[in-house]
C-alpha cells in the first residue's frame, strides 16, 4: 500500500500539515490505528472536520500517508519527517495587525528560529508577530508567529504584509481589482475589507509558527 513519491520530502509541508503529520505519528504508535477527524480538528485548532479531511488530503497528495476505503491511516516512511529539521534564525521585526491597521513594521535585535525549508535564494526572510483575528478563517491566530518573504508585489489571491499610506501596517489577502484599486481582505465576517488606491507591499505570507499548548 505504501508506495515512494518523487516529491516526498517534508520541507514540502505547511507547517499545519507537519503538526498534523507529527501528531498522526504519535497517535498510531500509541494506539495502533489512526485518529478521528474531530480528534485532528481539536489538535490544529480548528473547529471544522472537514479542514483536517483536507490537511489529510495533502498529506496523502504528497505521499506521506496513505489512506484505505474505510478511512483507515497508514504513515508513509516515517524518518522522511526528521529530514531538515535544523532550525535558522531569522530576524522578528515586530507586529502586523490582522485587524484595525497599527503601527508599522519596526526593526528590533531579536531572532527567532524556523524549519530551514523556508530559507531559499527568492528573497529575505523575516517573522512578525500577529495581533487580531482578522484572518482567523485562514487559520491565522492572535499571537502566531508569521513567515514573511520579502517582495515588493503580489498576485491576486496571496496573504501579504501591505504599509498603507498612513505609515500603518496590516496582515490581508490582495486584491487588485479591474478599476485599479487594492482591496485588502480580511478573513472574518466581523471585519471589512480595506479599499485603498495604491499600497506597500513589504512581503508575502510563506509560512507560520504557533505554539500548541
């Protein structure tokens, strides 16, 4: 059943899909078989089956589970997740609101230590520090830490760090539309989205660190 991909390297994870790997490793050595979907849910912190079913479905994309008709969970060569585990220091260079916009990006000497699969020749890497919950529906949490490639444009669609004209810094998804506006989108009904006509785009969204308690 268990059948090598080309691809099978764990940098090839998001980090919410290693956590879900390393926490399906644990619970099938423990208990023989793999775990529900709620249990997964409860371990991400997600509140909806139906995004553990996906994160599942990457995770067998990528060939490091394989999964029976039944539902059943086999892991796919397990030393494959020790693979480039050193961790890199980079710099945090402070907070980005996912809500009200707030104060802008703020160099400090801090560094902060990430999976090496993130370090690559694109571009300069750095974290920020999330405040708000404005992208909570994109699994994005008050407090997480952010994987910020540096780049000054972005794609419809990508999670960006954007520095509006008021010197303020946010957290949204990029848009632009036909008329030439951006709009800058939340993910979470109780916020709106930020229409401006230009922006400052100081980095995409490759990657986040939260800490499971």
């Amino acid at each position: 059943m268990s059948k090598k991909s080309d691809n099978h390297k764990s940098h090839s994870l998001a980090p919410v899909q290693r956590q879900t790997l390393e926490y399906l490793r644990s619970y099938i050595a423990d208990h023989g078989y793999g775990p529900t979907l709620k249990d997964i849910a409860t371990f991400i912190g997600v509140k909806s089956p139906s995004t553990a079913h996906f994160h599942l479905g990457r995770l067998e994309d990528k060939g490091f589970i394989a999964r029976g008709e039944d539902g059943s969970i086999e892991l796919v060569e397990l030393e494959e997740l020790n693979q480039s585990s050193s961790p890199c220091a980079v710099p945090l260079l402070g907070s980005i609101a996912a809500g009200a916009p707030i104060e802008a990006i703020e160099d400090q000497s801090v560094n902060v230590d990430i999976p090496p699969q993130f370090i690559d020749s694109k571009g300069d890497i750095y974290c920020l520090q999330v405040a708000g919950e404005s992208m909570i529906d994109a699994h994005i949490m008050d407090g997480d830490l952010i994987i910020v490639r540096r780049q000054e444009t972005a794609d419809n669609g990508q999670i960006v760090v954007a520095l509006l004209d008021d010197g303020t810094a946010t957290l949204k998804t990029f848009r632009r539309q036909k008329s030439g506006q951006v709009l800058l989108i939340p993910h979470n009904p109780k916020h709106k989205p930020i229409s401006v006509d230009k922006v400052d785009i100081q980095g995409r969204l490759i990657g986040l660190i939260r800490e499971v308690h």
